[in-house]
C-alpha cells in the first residue's frame, strides 16, 4: 500500500494488483490534485473505505481473494461513494453487470490516463448534484447557511449579494469544506466559469467573495490560499 498527498483536493481509493499500474496511476493522478491510495488486496481496501475519508473508488475486477464484481457489490450497499471499473474484461456483458451491481462508470483496459481523468471528474460532479445537499434543503456552515433552492447564501441572517459566478464558487467551497479545490477543479465545476480563463477568473472571483463576506485578504478567515493548489473554505 503506498500514499501520495500533496494538498490533494479528491481522494481515491484504487484497488487493483498490479503493481506497476497502481504506482503509474498514482503519480500520473498527483498532477491534477487527486491523491491516490491504492490497496492490492479487496479486503484491505474495503476496510480503509468502512473507515470513510474516501471520494471515490477505482477498482479493477481481476484481483486476488475476492472479484472486483463482489467488492462493487459489499461497497454499494454499504456506502454512497462512486466507483469506477476498470478491466482488461470490456465485453458488454461483463460492462452491463458491473453497472447493474451499481458501479458509476466502467472503463476498458488499456486506457489513456487522462481519460481516468475526466472520468473521475465526471462522476465527483454527478454524486455531488445528488448528495449531500438535496435541491430545496439548506445547509448550515458556521455563520453561513446555503440555500440552494432559492440560489442564495446568508451570513448571519443576511443574504450575500452574489452574482451567479461568485455564488456557483462559493457553493462549491461550502460543499467541499476543508478540502483544498484545484483552480481547474472550481472551472469544471461552475457553470459561469466553464469558458472563462482559468487562473484570473477564479482569483477574480474568490477576491470579489472575500470582500462580500468580511475575509481579510491578507489574513483570511474563512477561503484560505492553498500554495500550488487552490482555495479551500473553513470556519
């Protein structure tokens, strides 16, 4: 078992015994923030992510004590995570049954790691529009309660006044509390920025919140700088 973290903003569980691949997909996943802690055992792995910290699952379905099928199967129906399959075996019927056994997205071995990538992004993006945050419910972070039904955030009972963009990262950074967000992670992620330059628009836009919330740029309270990352929110 081997961990790389480096400010990670998304963390992923792989499960798969190769070594070789575990190692090239781990370092090849540092680049894009994504720390990568990978288990050769089923088992093993399915102890770690019994004990939560986990985002999402890659998990291969060739593997020792147990198939990958089974482990996909006990992960489902124990928590809400996303898992992605990855297997030499890319047959329909071996596709379909992963995905019925409640998998997020299968994906055929040999692949191009940047298309893990994009995966990966696309299923986070898929499991956050669901959970936790329902459409219409709200939900409180310290002095701030986001409201997504009426597309609103409150500081200490006062509506912020948001544009669109301010209030689509700001959301974002509430949801993701603690966790440090890749500038390119807030793009993929927000509607208003998604053609926008990366850097300048999202350094435009977190100035632009500090100042709508009371958080000393130089001394942040609550959207702290992450070097080399991003931004990340806390009380």
């Amino acid at each position: 078992m081997e961990t790389i973290a480096k400010n990670p903003s998304i963390r992923v569980a792989l499960i798969e015994d190769d070594r070789q691949m575990c190692e090239i997909l781990t370092e090849y996943l540092k680049a894009y923030a994504i720390e990568t802690q990978y288990f050769r055992l089923p088992k093993e792995g399915i102890r770690a992510i019994d004990q939560g910290g986990f985002d999402i699952v890659i998990l291969d379905i060739n593997l020792p004590q147990m198939e990958g099928l089974e482990v996909c199967q006990i992960l489902k129906e124990r928590h809400k995570i996303p898992i992605i399959i990855i297997s030499a075996r890319g047959s329909v019927s071996d596709r379909v049954l992963g995905l019925e056994l409640g998998a997020d997205d299968y994906l055929p071995k040999p692949f191009d790691p940047r298309e893990l990538v994009a995966r990966i992004r696309a299923a986070l993006r898929k499991e956050s529009g669901n959970t936790p945050l329902a459409l219409g419910s709200k939900r409180s972070f310290g002095v701030f309660v986001l409201d997504e039904e009426a597309l609103e955030i409150d500081k200490e009972g006062e509506a912020i006044p948001f544009t669109k963009g301010e209030y689509e990262v700001f959301a974002l950074l509430l949801k993701h509390e603690g966790k440090a967000l890749t500038r390119d992670f807030i793009v993929d992620n927000t509607e208003a920025l998604r053609w926008e330059s990366v850097g300048k628009s999202v350094d435009t836009i977190i100035g632009r919140i500090r100042a709508k919330i009371g958080d000393d740029p130089k001394n942040p309270r609550y959207i702290k700088s992450v070097r080399g990352v991003g931004y990340r929110f806390g009380r």
